[in-house]
C-alpha cells in the first residue's frame, strides 16, 4: 500500500479522497493554485505544495508543477480526481516513467477508451451496440457534411477528449453544420488541448444510463449497477439517482454484460464508466466510457456499500477484487443533487463571492461532500459546483422526501446558489413519476411550474 498520495485536483472530491486515505493510513499532499491559498483541501491535508497561478494551465493542468511537488514531498501515488488531468494519457505516461503511480487505467488503455472516437471504434469491434456515427474523428468540415448527409440530421457533434458536456453540439439541419462543428473544435481545444470531434446521429429523447465498473490487474471485473443521469442542462448533469427509474432486472442484466465485455475487451482496470443512452423502446447505445471517478460515484456507493475512492487506491496498489458479481447486491435508492454556486433566475449565471455562513443538512442517510466553509471566498476561475447532497431511502418515494427535506435545510448565506431549483425539481410532477429525458429540463421551466 502506498504511504503517501498526492491528489491532483481541488474542491470537494480533493476532500473525498483525503478521507478514503486517511482511512486506509495514507498520508496526503493537496496542491493548490495562488487562488485557492485558503481553499479547504490546502488546509487540511498533510502537506500542500503551490502549484502556480489562479489560472488552471498554469496550475491545476500544469503536469511539471505536480511531478516536481510529488517528488519534492515523497508521495509515489497520485490520484487526479475528476476534470483537470483525469483523462490525460499522457500525463499518466509521464507518471509512469517518473515512477510514480497514477491511480487509474493504463495510459494505453486512456488511449483507446479515453478518446471517445477510439473508444467507439473498440466497442464495434466487441459487438456493443453504438449509436450511428463517423467511425473516427472527422478532420475537416467537408468530412462532416458527408457523414451527416449519410446519417441524416439532426446529429451531435462532439470532443473526442474531456468532458463536462464541453465541445458538444446538437446540430439540427446542414445550414447550422458549420459553426457549430468550428465552435465545437474551438471550445475542446481550450478545454482539453485537444480540439477533434467526432459524429453521431442525435437520439430523440433518450435517457442517459451509466453503468460502473471496477476491474483489477488480474482480469476481474465487475459492474456495481447503473446511474440514471437524464436530467441535464447543456449537457452539464443536474441530478443523478441510483437504481434507474426505468430499469428492469433483463435490462440490467444486459447493459451490465454489455459493460463488463467493453473493460474486458479494452484490457481496462480501476474504476470506470461506461454511458449509454436509452431510447424509449429500452434499445441502448454505447456513447463514451469515462476513465476516472464520476461526480456522481456517491450514488453507487450508497445502493452498494462499496467505497469507490478506497477501492481505485486498493486497485492501484495491487491488490485483486474482494467480491465477485455474485455479491454485488442493490439496496435502496439513492440521489444525489450538484449543488452549484449559480442563480437560476438568471440563466445560471455563475456567482463566485464571499461565504458568510453555511447550514449543512444532516440525519440518516444524508451525506453532504463539498470544501465550502463559513469566511471562505469562492473563486470565479474553476466549475460553479461547491457541494452535492446525496441521500439515500428504502426506495424511490423516501429517497425523493429526504432530498426535499435536506434542501429545505441547506443554507448558504452570501451568494447565489441552484437549492431552489433542486428543490423545485424534487416537486415537479414528471419528475416524481419518473418521466422524463434527457432534454427535458432544457423544455421545461422548473423554477417557473
């Protein structure tokens, strides 16, 4: 096991990884940029390094400045978080021939499944459903007009690298091709360094499913259920519950296979996860496989009562799989809801400023990670998300009260946040029933029913 990990990442899953490590005896190093001197995760650490300016390329991204406050404090593990260097092959390649660990898959295996093109072309070859698409990255506007005119508009347009919902398009007719596949490029690029895209016919109406895998060096995999992450605005997840709604046992049963194959036949290993979307006939098409942690991971551990940040460390450090399939079992329903420092009433325009004080919600089942405190002063240069409220109950019904309950008592005094929103999207009749897409809050005024 390692002795010391540092975490190359800031905000609240900094500090959820300090925890799984403290509780596995690891020592931790925090990095941080001159704009988070006072942030929560370069307080409580063991010991933190500054990294470089506010801006992430020259901090957070800065791939010499982290290996350089790896070597200088001892630590021989690195774990990236999610965003930032989470998906970068290469700078897991440079982990690796520094010596140092990088707590997630293979560089090669980032590669192939990491970018998203590649990973589409791995999953045609494993015989996993794939939405109709270029069979790679398109390198020029006249080779996405003729991969749209064969699949037919209306078709997204998306980063072969990252995430977020950042390079990603709806393209509705052949007048809009243009600016919005140049736009696309543009925004991967400064996103990711990266600026390929590649193309998919668009799926009307579907629902995004995530499945979550965990697979050791050894050949052993194993999927902990899905994650229901429909509701989305711009393509930017809103609120994520675990079991799926719309799940059934063959369902299930089939997308796990279908997930499992994909690690197996890409040689995959840590934690990752594969998304599908799900058309209203319950057909799923693979969409992309996330190498890293996820946002929302807090959902499958509730439903699961498998540690997922301890498991990547125990993963990475060697050591084979606990459990089988056999023993993963479901129990419960859990939510959780991304808390964001932004106001609603105002298209969501971020709101960065002054904490003066704070009311965390508690009681059974109710989890709150997030590194916001009373005096602390959010940045504007990083994501708007300051916290997420998980919840679990005995099923779907409990679950949903319990969020209501939670959000009526979290407060954050000082600045704007989207409380309300969950709050209201917790009441909203469709979303009680379970009736609902992945474009439906970009059609429905939640704050205003």
């Amino acid at each position: 096991m390692f002795n010391k990990i540092l975490i190359a990442n800031r905000g609240e899953i900094a500090i959820r990884i300090m925890r799984a490590c403290r509780e596995l005896g690891i020592k931790t190093v925090a990095v941080y940029s001159t704009a988070d001197k006072f942030a929560l995760h370069a307080q409580i650490a063991d010991e933190a390094v500054c990294i470089g300016p506010a801006p992430s390329k020259d901090s957070y991204l800065n791939t010499k400045s982290i290996i350089a406050a790896c070597e200088a404090t001892g630590a021989n593990a690195i774990h990236p978080g999610f965003g930032f260097l989470s998906e970068n092959a290469d700078f897991a390649r440079l982990c690796e021939k520094c010596g140092i660990t990088f707590i997630g898959p293979t560089p090669q295996v980032m590669d192939e499944m990491g970018d998203k093109a590649n990973a589409r072309k791995t999953m045609i070859e494993a015989g996993v459903p794939v939405i109709p698409g270029s069979d790679g990255i398109v390198k020029t506007l006249e080779e996405a007009y003729e991969v749209c005119d064969r699949i037919g508009y209306p078709v997204m347009v998306k980063a072969t690298a990252g995430g977020g919902g950042r390079g990603i398009r709806l393209v509705e007719n052949k007048n809009a091709l243009e600016s919005n596949f140049l736009s696309a490029s543009a925004e991967a690029e400064a996103c990711f360094g990266n600026g390929g895209l590649y193309i998919e016919k668009f799926v009307v109406n579907p629902r995004h499913i995530e499945v979550q895998l965990l697979c050791d060096n050894y050949g052993n995999v194993v999927h902990l259920g899905e994650r229901d992450c429909s509701l989305q605005r711009r393509n930017q997840k809103v609120l994520e519950e675990s079991p799926s709604p719309i799940m059934t046992d063959d369902l299930r049963r089939r997308m796990g296979e279908a997930a499992v194959s994909a690690a197996k036949v890409s040689g995959y290993r840590n934690a990752g996860t594969i998304e599908f979307l799900v058309d209203k006939d319950k057909n799923f098409y693979f969409m992309e496989m996330n190498t890293r942690i996820q946002v929302e991971h807090p959902v499958t551990e509730f439903v699961t009562g498998i540690d997922l940040v301890k498991a990547q460390i125990r993963i990475a450090a060697g050591e084979k799989l606990w459990f089988t399939q056999d023993d993963v079992k479901l129990s419960g329903h859990a939510i959780e809801c991304r808390i964001n420092a932004e106001n609603p009433r105002r298209n969501f325009q971020p709101c960065p400023g002054l904490v003066k004080s704070i009311h965390a919600p508690g009681g059974f089942n109710v989890r709150i990670d997030s590194a916001v405190y009373a005096g602390y002063e959010i940045p504007p240069y990083y994501d708007s998300m300051i916290a997420k409220l998980i919840v679990k109950g005995t099923d779907r019904d409990e679950a949903i009260m319990k969020a209501r309950v939670a959000l009526a008592e979290f407060v954050i005094d000082g600045i704007e946040t989207n409380i309300d929103f969950q709050l209201a999207l917790l009441k909203n009749e469709n979303f009680v029933r379970g009736e609902f897409d992945n474009g439906f809050l970009n059609r429905v005024d939640i704050m205003r029913e």
